[in-house]
C-alpha cells in the first residue's frame, strides 16, 4: 500500500484557525439574533506526524467530517439572547450597513499588498481606540514588546477624518504594516473614542474587532490635553492663554471647554456600547500602567488571546525621566520627550472645582462598565 509522507508545521499560527471557526458562529449567532457561548477551545498537538496510511487518511477525514455534521445541527448552547447594551441603543439597520459596504467594497475592490517573504497587508483586528491623553503611545509601544503584535507607526485618522473614509477600506488597508498570519495588526487613533461616527463605522468594517480603551483621571487627562497643545504652541513660538482662561468662564466652570468635555467617558461609552458590547471593549487603566505597567500589559495580552510572552524584566523605571520606559532583547528605549510633561501649577480650588464636577459622571461611567477607578 501506498504510504504519504506527511510534514506537519507546527506554530503558534495555527491556533487563529480555532479563532476563525470561532468567529463564524459568533457572525451566524449574531444574524440569528442569538448568543455564542464559547464551549471549548482547540489547541494544535506539536507532536509529529511521520508516516500515514491512505486507509488512516481516509478514516481520520470522514470522521472529522461527520463530526462536524453532529456539531452543525446540535448547534450546542446557543441561547435567544442579545448582548447587553444601554437600553436606549440600537444597531444600525442591516440595509445601511451593507450599503455602506458595498459602497466601500465597489470602490476599492480590495486588491491584497503581499510581500515575497509571505508577509501582507491586512486591516486591523484590533485599534486603540483613546483616550487622548490616557497613555495610547505607551500603551502601544508596551503592546509592541510582543511578537506577535503588528503595530500601524502613526495614527491613521481613518474613521474620524472625513477625507480619509472617503478613500475606502483598501486606502486604510494601505496604511497598516505588513504582517504573517500568525500576527495581529493594531491601530491607535485616540480621537476614535470622542468621535460620535466613528463607532459605527468601525462596527460597519468588523462588527467582531476587539477594542482597547485606556483611560486615566478624568481631571488629570484634562490638565494633559492643556499642556500637549501649550507646548505645542511653545514650539511654534506662539503665544497661548493660561489654563485658567480655558477653565473658568463667568466665574464658573467652562463646561464647554474640549478638553473637560473629552474626559466625560460614560457619554463616549454608551455611543460604543451601541455598535459593540462590553466583552469587546478591554478598558486599560492608564494611571497604573504608567505605575506598574506589567499586570496591565498581562490583562491586554489575555483579551488579545496572545500567548505570554512580556515580562517584568521588559520594564524598568528611568529615575531620570520619573516613568517606565522598555528593554526589549538587551535594547533599551524610552517613549519620546514629550511625554510625561509636568502639569502646569493650577490653583487648588479651582481643581477641586473640577474633580467635584467630574463626581457624578464618573459614577455613571463606573456602572455602565460594571468596574470602579481610582479617581478623584
């Protein structure tokens, strides 16, 4: 009898099969209004295969197949539920999702970029959606430790900016980095978060992409947003009011002022929690990553199902720069000099003003993610 020399590859990649067969019946799930419940997980054996009969062969395939014909009409724990969501949301129409998609899909006609080495272009799996301000640079950076993390170099601005959505999804596929299979592509843009279109849009791209959102003190990423946009104009050699005049109007908080109204996250969240529900959403805490970043960069690599790879020795605390910066195989790298400004001084009753106004909000924000932060 014939024998077939079979070389079985074994790696890591192998396991994003287990994750596609997933991610079908959460698609088929979700169209059926039902709720997937993840029974199992598959692992690939590393041991190799040698020799196998065509007998063997034969059998092995029919009883895969037969199995996978048990599983298909069990169906096994597919509850009638629907994910949990603000009450007042809703998903978008089915007939302007695939309208907008046809749309996108007439105009690119989705041609692959693939490089000799196997490597290609793919549209991001996960994005780093914001906060600004909240650590989305370090956050990605740390992230980037891993090898099997792909990360875009600078924010694309895809969703939010009007004449990038424009180009289509094959432009936004342009701008992500080569990648293998094995290999998940990250995007940060952290205007994405503040952005009321931008949720579905990405929902309209990938209804299944995986978020992560770090935020900080809401008072403490409002006194950042200031000094990023002083020293900007620091740079430029032009003049900028002090943070009271952004602050104070009339003798009262200025509400109105951008950068208050971006630390308003319970707003921003339910706008997501409309499109995607919490499970999809990986909220870092971006005042202890900049801390104690390892258990944080351990809870990202778990919602990510990435293997363990980061450690605590991959972080060390600069006492120069006063934060962590990284070491990666014997390089050390630090993130840039604009990073970790100090604050300007602002007067302590006017800070008070602004952590009593934040109170309610963020109370609102900590019940609609089911968790707390160490805010004032």
């Amino acid at each position: 009898m014939k024998k077939l020399d079979i070389f079985l590859i074994t790696c890591r990649c192998l396991r994003t099969v287990a994750d596609e067969v997933t991610f079908l019946l959460e698609k088929y799930a979700q169209q059926k209004n039902h709720k997937f419940q993840r029974l199992f997980y598959v692992e690939i054996a590393t041991y190799p295969i040698t020799w196998l009969s065509e007998t063997r062969l034969r059998t092995f395939a029919m009883a895969a197949f037969l199995l996978g014909a048990v599983l298909l009409i069990a169906q096994p724990h597919i509850v009638p539920s629907r994910p949990a969501v603000h009450p007042k949301a809703e998903a978008p129409s089915q007939s302007v999702q695939k309208e907008l998609l046809k749309k996108t899909f007439l105009k690119n006609d989705f041609k692959e970029n693939i490089h000799s080495n196997g490597s290609r272009q793919q549209l991001p799996q996960t994005i780093i959606i914001g906060v600004r301000k909240g650590g989305t640079r370090a956050l990605l950076e740390m992230l980037s430790l891993h090898p099997n993390i792909a990360a875009a170099e600078s924010e694309v601005h895809f969703f939010d900016w009007e004449d990038h959505y424009g180009n289509g999804l094959q432009w936004y596929m342009n701008q992500m980095p080569f990648s293998y299979p094995c290999q998940i592509t990250v995007e940060k843009t952290p205007a994405y978060f503040t952005s009321p279109k931008v949720p579905e849009r990405v929902y309209n791209m990938n209804e299944s992409i995986r978020l992560l959102l770090i935020l900080r003190d809401p008072s403490e990423r409002v006194l950042s947003d200031y000094t990023q946009v002083f020293y900007n104009h620091v740079q430029k050699h032009k003049p900028y009011p002090s943070i009271e005049q952004f602050l104070i109007k009339d003798g009262e908080l200025n509400v109105d002022y951008k950068a208050i109204n971006r630390s308003l996250y319970y707003i921003h969240m339910e706008n997501w929690l409309k499109y995607f529900p919490l499970g999809h959403i990986h909220i870092v805490d971006g005042d202890k990553l900049i801390k104690d970043p390892f258990p944080e960069i351990e809870k990202v690599e778990r919602f990510l199902r990435l293997s363990p790879q980061i450690n605590a020795s991959n972080f060390y605390f600069n006492k120069t720069k006063g934060f962590y910066c990284l070491r990666d195989s014997g390089r050390e790298r630090c993130l840039h000099e604009s990073k970790g400004r100090a604050h300007p001084q602002i007067d302590s009753r006017l800070l008070d003003k602004l952590h009593e106004y934040f109170h309610e909000p963020n109370r609102k924000f900590f019940e609609l993610v089911g968790r707390t932060f160490d805010w004032h």
